[in-house]
C-alpha cells in the first residue's frame, strides 16, 4: 500500500470492445479503472461486469455522474461490481446520501458553480472525495489549469477531501500540482492515445513518484 | 398540431425488455417517449435504438443527464435515434452548445442551486427547453411542489423557456400548474405503475386539455 496519489485511467471508448483494447494495453499500470460515462451511455453496465471480470482486484469506478435517483444506480452500479461511482455536485444532498449507502465510496464531480458551502454540506453528509475537472468542452475553448484551480484544490484538500485532478493531463502536467495532497490522477486520452501506453503510465508514475514520494 | 402541454413518459425501468413491456402498454397515448438515465445507463444506446423502431414518428428523448463531453454524448444519442437530449445544469456553456449541434432540441435539467443568471446564459447559448424538478430523492424525504416551485416556473416560462416539469406527478396534481405555460408534463411511475396505464395517460391527458384547452 502506498500514500502516493493514485493513477486512474478514463476509459471514455465508444464501445465495449475499444475500451477493452485500451485497458488490456495498460491495465497491470492503473490503479483505478473508471468505465467513462460516454462509455456506460453507450454500452449500459455490461462494461462494468466486463472490468471487473478482467480486474477482480483492481478498483472500479463507474462514472455516471448521478444526478437523481442516487439509491437505484448506485445499487445497479455495485451489482455490475464497480467499487466507487461518480455524482454530480449539482445533485442533492438526500440523493447523495441514498448513492453512498450503495457503493463502497463516491467521487463527486465538480462542474459549473460549485461553492465551498455546497462542499461543507457533502462533508456534513459523509462525502470524501471530490473530482476537480477542467471540462472537456472547456478546455476544448482554451482553458486550462491556473492558480485559481490550485487554490481551490488546496482548499478542498484543507477541508479533508481526498482531492482528484482531471481534464487535459499528461505526464508533463502533474508537476503543476506539486504540494497539493492529490487522491488520484484521472488520465484519459493521455494514456489510451499515447503511442505507447504503458510507457505514458509509467511516465504518469514516475513523475508521481519524484514529487510524491519520500 | 397542438399548443397544448405534451406528455411524457420517463421510462426509467431497469431493463430493456421492461421498459418496451412499459411503453407498449401506453405509447399511442404518449407524444414524448424518454429513455431514462436509469435505463441508459443499465442498457445502453441500444434502448434508444429499439424505441426509435418502435416509434418512428414519435419524439424520442435520451435523459443522459449529460455533464461534460457534449458533442460525443449528444452525437451518439442522434445516431442511436433520439431527438431530444437532457444537460444537466451545471454542465458549463461550451459543453450545452456541443451539445445543441448534434441533436434537434435539448432540455436543461435543473437540479441543486441553479440560479437565474445562469438561465440567462443558457438562453443566449441557444437552449430553448428547462426541466424542472422534484428530485426523486427529495421527494422520498418529504418535500413536494410548493408556491416556491411554481414561481420559479412562471420566471422561467417569462424568459422565454419552454418549461416541463417532473417529479411525484399524477392526473391529480396536473392542475397545480394551471395558469402556467407547461411544454411537458413528464410522468413515470405515476403512468408506468398505474394499475391501467392507458387509463392514467388519458387521464393526465384530460386534466391538460381541462385547464390548458381553448
């Protein structure tokens, strides 16, 4: 068991069978195996039964970004055998609590305009773990990780969130977070579209390791 | 063509094969027929594709609830068959505009604290569809539709909102929003788990032609 931030990889494939292929290139490197909301829509939870049946030990997360209803999915979610399951931030407070009853942890997913107040109420309700994300779509229009994203990191983490960092990662950007207890890494296409995926892991893990480590 | 509030079932069964018994009990009765966040994420696309071979000339709406990658989302549910797709509210603008350009319409769910600028900037993106909502998980803790609710509705039809509501709704309650310009009214369980589904349809039907016809 190690303290240092975990690597997680997205696997936002379009089909059971691509996302496969990229966790099969990969998967002895990840320490958290997230079947990737495009990825649930398409495919239902087949994809999490599959992950589980190639990762019996290895953590699975199913990322549907509840909203509603937190009780039913997440029942769903763990029946398919995933560990962990992604909310909305925006969803309330009852619907988290019926998910956390569910699956063995959640991650809530920062979008739009969170507050630190709505952050003190998921500590209230037992939360532990918060998703901090540079949107696909907003980073696709030129955003990228500043000092306010740190700030705001730092401050959840200060809360006693088990803080995770997501969006437009590679090797080179895990530096940018240096002296910020980060829970884990989310790479997606970072990894699955290196040239050579295990060596981007790897990468992922050494850069881990030189700021993390002892 | 009518003017009168549509209505929608929300198919959030747990299976395909439940959800078709589900729809074909009722369909004809039904103008916007949705597959539920539950439903895609159990099953996939794959019940978009039936529905839309059940129903080619109906509205067909994918709830995926979409948060973040809304180009990819919104395209699959186009090419699976849907017309309509949901956002969740605090999905950011860059990711409902993605959204809008692969599918006819989309609705913005409103969940959590949502404000009222932030409606402003949906309307100048383009969206034109709100859903409001009683959580499922709110509502299972007690709370139910209030003046409060009703006038946020009336604001947001007053913006120039296509404004459908959902949430614990039956026949009877259907004349609580009297007054208001309601697009859809959308039941699940309240049609689904009618002791005769049909019944219920025309029922909610009734009650809308009651209080919204000529």
């Amino acid at each position: 068991m190690s303290s240092l931030p975990k690597l997680q990889i997205a696997l936002d494939n379009q089909t059971l069978s691509d996302a496969i292929k990229s966790i099969n290139a990969v998967g002895e490197e990840i320490d958290v195996v997230e079947a990737g909301t495009i990825l649930c829509l398409q495919e239902g939870m087949e994809v999490v039964r599959c992950l589980r049946a190639l990762y019996p030990e290895k953590i699975i997360l199913a990322d549907t970004k509840c909203a509603d209803a937190g009780g039913t999915v997440a029942k769903n979610c763990a029946d398919a055998g995933a560990d962990w399951m992604t909310v909305i931030c925006s969803a309330t407070i009852p619907t988290m609590k019926a998910a956390l009853a569910e699956v063995d942890d959640l991650q809530v997913e920062l979008y739009g305009d969170w507050t630190f107040d709505h952050a003190r109420q998921w500590k209230e309700a037992g939360l532990s773990q918060v998703v901090y994300h540079q949107s696909r779509d907003a980073l696709n229009s030129g955003k990228s990780w500043g000092d306010e994203d740190l700030d705001k990191l730092k401050k959840l983490s200060e809360m006693g969130f088990k803080v995770s960092v997501t969006g437009g990662l590679n090797p080179d950007t895990v530096k940018l977070f240096k002296g910020i207890d980060i829970y884990c890494f989310i790479a997606g296409r970072g990894i699955r579209d290196a040239e050579d995926p295990i060596a981007a892991a790897r990468e992922f893990k050494a850069e881990i390791a030189k700021y993390w480590g002892k």
